[in-house]
C-alpha cells in the first residue's frame, strides 16, 4: 500500500495537532516524520509514530516547549531544548549553525534536555540544501560494551557528515553499532542470522545470532575498539559542549529522553565542487565485487528512493497505517 | 635497548640540520619524531625517521618551504602547505585553528599540499594541551576498496578527535582500516593470522591472512560499509575545504605526497569538566570479560607509555638506532 507525501504528513500533523501541538511544531514534526518515510527510513518515519505520541503523552515529549538560548560564545552557541520534540529542536539548532556559518563560517550550536531526533540524516540534508557542509552527533541510551567491557555502557550515538552536492547531496548518517537493535530484530523476525558478526554472547564471544545478542544487549561497535572509542568520544564532546545529560545519565531512566547533541555547520565562498565530483567518480570506477553491482556514495539509496516514493507513493506498514489513521 | 628523549631528538635534529632543514622547523620535526617514539607509536617515530629522509633527499619534502595562507573567511582559512615537512605543516595549522577558536570560540584551518603528518594524534594532544578541543582529519594514498567495490579506491584517512582533560587528556586516533599494512606486517613477521577480519583475498571472501591481504591490497574499512562511507566523507571534506588533492590524485604517484588536511579547534569558557569525569568513570565501570583487566578510554595508554618511557628511557630497534646515528 503505497501513500502520497500529502496525505502522511496530513494525518500526522492532525494527530499532533489534536495533542495540543503548536501549529509550527506540528508542522515541523509531520513534515519529518513523512520525508523519513518518503526517504526510505520506516523505522524513524510512520512505524516510530505511535511511540513518538506516546512519550508526548507521557509527558517526556513537551509539545509546547521551544527551545532556548544560554550562552553565547563566538560562532558557538549552548541552547537548552527544555524537552521539546527532538526533531524541531534538532532542525532549529542545525538552522542556527547554518545562519552562524553563512556570517562566519562556521557555526557550531550545542543543545541538552532534548529528545530522540529520529533520523539524523534529516539535519546532514537540512545543512546541504542551506548549501552548508554539516556535522551533527547525538548521544543516546546505553546499547554496547565498550572494547573489552562486559556490560554496556556506550550509546549508538549517530554521527551524520553531510556535503552539498549539485547531482545529490552526500550525507552520511551512521551509528556506532555494526546493526541496530530494531536490524536485529527484522533478522530475527525472518529467522535469519546476520551476514556479520553484530554482537557477543554471555561467554563474550563474537556471534551473529541477533535472538542472542539482544537477549545480552551486548551489541558490537563498528571497527570493534575503534568505533568503540568513537561512541566515547562522541558522548564526551556532546556533555563538554553542552552541559547536558551523559548515556550514562540518560540511562538511569527506561524511557530515553534528555538526551544531548552537537550542530557544527561550516559554509564556503566555494566547494570545490570539480573535486567532489572527481572523488565520487573516482570511487565508483574501482569495479564491482559481484558483476553488475555498483559502489554508492552514502545518501545515493536514500535520493534514489525518495525519487521512487515520490513518484509511486510512499509504503506504508497497512496495519501501522490503521493503527495511526484511527489516532 | 632505552635512549633518553633529548638524545633521540637531538639525533634526529642533526640530520636534518645537515639536510638543510632551517633551525625551527629541523627542531619542530625532530621533537615530534622522539615524541612519537616516546608515547609508543614506533612506527611514527624513529622506525618512521629514514623514510621522512628519503623523501626529503628525492624532493618530496622540501625542507625550507613553509605553509601561506590562501584565503581567510570568518573563522575558516585555507593554506597552502607549499610542500613543506607534513609535520611542521600540521602543527603550524592546528596552532592557528587554536588561536581562531580562542577569539571565537572556534577555528579551522584546511590545509592542501602537505606532506604525511606522522602521527595524527600529535595534533589532537597538541589542541588538547592549549586548552581546546581538537579534531583533525588527513587523506591518504589508496589503501581499500569501497564496501561492494574490488580495487582500492579509500585511503585509511586517519581521523582524531582530543577532548582537554586535567587527569589526562582524551584523544582519539584512529585510521578507517580496521588493521593498517604496518600492523598486518607485524603479524606476517610473527608468522600469525590476524585476531580479526582484516580484508579480502581475491576472492572477495574476508580473511584473517596478513601474507593475502598485502597482496589484494584489500584491507577492510572499520564497521564494513559505514568505515567505507566515513574514509570516503573524510576525502571529500578535506578536499572541499582545502581544494587540494583527492586520495585518486595523491595515488596517482607511487609515492605520497601532496596530502590535504583539515584542522578543527573548539573553545569554550569551561568544558564541563565535572561530566566528562562522570562519563570516564561510568564507562570504566562496566566490568571486563575478562577478569583482572580494565576498560580504558582513548588515550589511557599512550600516556601510561609515555610516562613509562619517561623514566626507564625509549625502547629502540637497536638496528634502526645504529641506522640513524650513521646518517
């Protein structure tokens, strides 16, 4: 079953509408909920909907709260999200950094007290259509060992790089793990393992049995210690910068919410765009592993699909679908 | 065999006194070669000396040359490195992205035509050292293929991020292969298999065999195709920023040179130095598998080893030591 844009967006602003959102951030909200769909991201899109209104309805979500100013410092900025929607807040600060960069070159905005942004990559596109390059990291709630520790004590804690490019904007969006818990479970739901090892069992070894691995909650950070020490360092640059709230903070609670993230935007007279597009040419002409396959840039899948969305209509989950139309 | 560090780098200064090397930057560049070796990174340091001298001796490097700036926008500036020694450059670069961020609460500087930087971490403690946090990223010469792809097409560029620290500064360094060819060397010469996948054999299955790997010149990105994203992000902002030479261009010639960089600076009033403990401690508390040993973050051991070599001296290849004192 397959939804116009319009009509997703629609139903999702009616419901938050009718949950005592502001008309902008309802707005703001449906609008990225549907383009996650629209771009092929159904796990941040419509199927996280419903929890999304749940946590407002639990008061971790303020609809009505809007970000504010606490420090300014230069081109760096501390923002508090006082624990509205996480993408609203998320897509004011990435727009602040991008009106810092456009004065100065760069901006950079720290924000605490906020909530889960859904998908990251929103705000890498955000800053590449504001003709920005953009960096933003977000911590999250504990999911993996750090490098030779039992229990977990690291967040996935997503970096997204994203680089303005005329044929397709290049926009990197990647967690810490090798797979997330909700890829685990689509393997596990087909009775499948992983195509590569994702985790440890009680013994610590090295498996890819995703029923296992989220049963230990052991999950394994990509480039094992190195991705690892990245979760880390992230978490550490997001609590120097901002204030806020540490994974091992936000962990105390089952429900993740006060989370804290970093926007750096930085914008140049020109981007050497010649170059960019001898590098992905470059890229792609080392052939194929299997014939006829071709090597992607990050963000290549996720235009090609939003191209086909468009076009076709976006997939939706028809029960998901039902469970929010009867909101 | 244990040398003091004044020994070392008065050795390495001699010589590169002699090459020609104008006073400050021969006492620049011997310093960070002893102060390799010094925190354990041999193979930035003396066993790295003789190749910096013969890519000075065949013009690679020119000892006289030093960086000019080429164009300053806000906060940002872009420099020339004029092909002058890759660590002098680094330094040079990373010093000014400080004094940017000091004023303004951040600074980067991209940097074209350098020369290898040695060790990246150097520049990470050294913006962690002035009170900053530091985050610098270098390309490289081919070193692996793009997740799907055959021939290589990625260099491993190395990226650190430091974060300043009273009880011992964080800093992370680490390149996007997940083995480099010098450690994989290290195994092949200890006749034993890598403890993980380190790349490919020619039939694009992945192995643990260092002799195979060297041959395919496959070595596989940290974290399977996020690594191979990253490595490729990295090129592309690099060569945005700076406007200088692709990994493609750089591996046009057999030997490296021609590097582009980038250097990030980070300033603020207070780091929050009270949380960043918080989150050492809680990632340290997460027990280990195996018993007796501890979790360490970023850094931890470079400064153990550094402290270590302090006092007993800095273990030298005895061959490599007559080598150096002969030149």
């Amino acid at each position: 079953m397959r939804i116009s844009f319009q009509e997703l967006k629609q139903e999702f602003k009616r419901i938050l509408l009718k949950l005592s959102f502001p008309e902008e951030t309802a707005d703001s909200c449906a609008t990225i909920f549907a383009e996650n769909s629209r771009d092929g991201v159904y796990s941040h899109g419509l199927n996280r909907f419903p929890v999304f209104v749940k946590y407002a309805k639990k008061g971790f979500i303020k609809p009505d709260a809007l970000p504010s100013l606490l420090e300014a410092y230069g081109v760096m900025e501390r923002w508090d999200g006082n624990f509205a929607p996480g993408m609203s807040n998320a897509a004011h600060c990435m727009k602040r950094a991008v009106e810092l960069a456009k004065v100065n070159g760069m901006g950079c905005v720290a924000l605490k007290n906020t909530n889960h942004w859904m998908r990251g990559g929103t705000y890498g596109w955000q800053a590449a259509e504001a003709g920005c390059i953009g960096i933003c990291f977000t911590n999250a709630t504990v999911s993996m060992p750090a490098w030779g520790g039992k229990d977990p004590v690291l967040g996935n804690n997503p970096l997204v790089i994203a680089i303005p490019r005329k044929e397709g904007h290049v926009v990197l969006d990647m967690a810490m793990s090798q797979f997330s818990y909700g890829k685990m479970q689509e393997y596990e739901l087909k009775n499948e393992v992983l195509p590569f090892p994702g985790g440890y069992n009680e013994a610590g070894e090295m498996i890819n049995d995703p029923v296992e691995i989220r049963k230990t909650r052991r999950a394994l950070p990509i480039g094992l210690w190195k991705g690892s020490g990245l979760a880390l360092v992230l978490d550490l640059l997001v609590v120097a910068l901002s204030g806020g709230n540490s994974t091992g903070k936000i962990s105390e609670h089952a429900d993740e919410t006060g989370v804290s993230q970093c926007f750096i935007a930085i914008h140049r007279p020109d981007m050497h765009d010649a170059l960019i597009e001898e590098v992905i040419a470059y890229t792609k002409n080392g052939g194929t592993v299997k014939p006829g396959e071709q090597v992607s840039y990050p963000g290549e899948r996720t235009l090609q699909t939003r191209r086909e969305n468009e076009e076709k209509g976006i997939p939706v989950n028809e029960e998901m679908w039902m469970k929010v139309k009867g909101m």
